[in-house]
C-alpha cells in the first residue's frame, strides 16, 4: 500500500511504514507550486513551508528521495522505475 503524507514525519506516521519517500523541491519552486495550487502569498507559503519540518532533515531521514523539479517525463520514469524496486520488496 503506498501512502501520500504531507505531514508524515510531523504526525509520527513515518514510524508506522516501511519504507519513505521523500520529494524535494528547492525553496523558489515550493513557494511557485503553493502559490499555484493553493493561492497563497510568498508570505503565507514561507509561513508554510516553515512550519513544517526542515526538507534537508526529511531528506535525511527517507529511504528514497526524489528530485520534484526533474522534468515530468524523466520524473516519471523514476517514480514507475522505484515503484517496481519497492514491488520487489512486498
């Protein structure tokens, strides 16, 4: 079963999974993607964004990670390419 978390290490849920992956995105794309998605100022997506656990911390603490500003077909190819290695795993 695959889960989408936002959250998971801030709720303690990554203690309840086998494996984490983690996407990451540098600080102007999160802010441009919070803007897009949700309307949210620059201000209010720092806010966001610092609120939330570190990225470099989660980055450290995943079993995979996942660059979020690769191009969407290199992308995902990366994400069909693990989502078979974690098959194997199963």
């Amino acid at each position: 079963m695959v889960y989408d978390v936002p959250l998971l290490y801030e709720a303690g849920i990554d203690k309840r999974v086998d494996r984490v992956i983690v996407v990451t995105a540098d600080r102007e794309t999160q802010i441009t993607r919070l803007n897009q998605r949700n309307g949210f100022t620059r201000a209010e997506a720092l806010r966001r964004i610092r609120s939330q656990m570190p990225l470099k911390k989660k980055a450290a603490a995943a079993d995979y990670l996942l660059d979020g500003t690769t191009a969407r077909p290199r992308l995902l190819a990366l994400v069909k390419r693990l989502y078979r290695e974690l098959r194997t795993l199963a």
